[in-house]
C-alpha cells in the first residue's frame, strides 16, 4: 500500500505492459511483412512462369521459321539452277 513493494510492482506491471505493447506492434509489423513476401513470391512466381511461357514460344517459332529458311534456301538454290 504505497510501500517499496508497491513501487517495485508498479514498476514491473509497467515493464509488461510495455513489453507486452512492443511484441503486439513486432507481430502486426510481422504479420504485415509476411504478407508482402508471400504477395511477392506469388508475383515473381508467375512471372517466371509466364517467362518460361514466352521462351517455350518463342523457341517453337524459332525452329519453325529456321525450318522455314532451310526450305526457302533449298528452293532459291533450285530457282538459281534452273
């Protein structure tokens, strides 16, 4: 009652609730950041899916307009003969 006890407890119920305060604010920050992350590894995640896409596109137009010049070469070559 007003005692050093008092003050001593005082002191302690202020250490835990300011503790208490500190780790609620780290964990609404965590819980903030970890939702950024796993909103950027989804992003990035299909980004490179979308990337692997393109090339795999990109690579089947390649063969064939590659086929398409080996023909067209033949063929020139041909016509130059003829």
């Amino acid at each position: 009652m007003g005692g050093p006890l008092t003050a001593i407890l005082d002191t302690i119920e202020r250490f835990d609730k300011q503790i208490r305060t500190e780790q609620a604010e780290h964990d609404a920050m965590w819980a903030i950041q970890s939702a950024d992350c796993a909103e950027e590894v989804a992003f990035r995640t299909q980004e490179i899916a979308d990337g692997t896409d393109a090339y795999n596109r990109a690579e089947v137009h390649h063969r064939t307009c590659s086929a398409s010049l080996a023909r067209a070469e033949v063929d020139f070559g041909v016509n130059a003969k003829d």
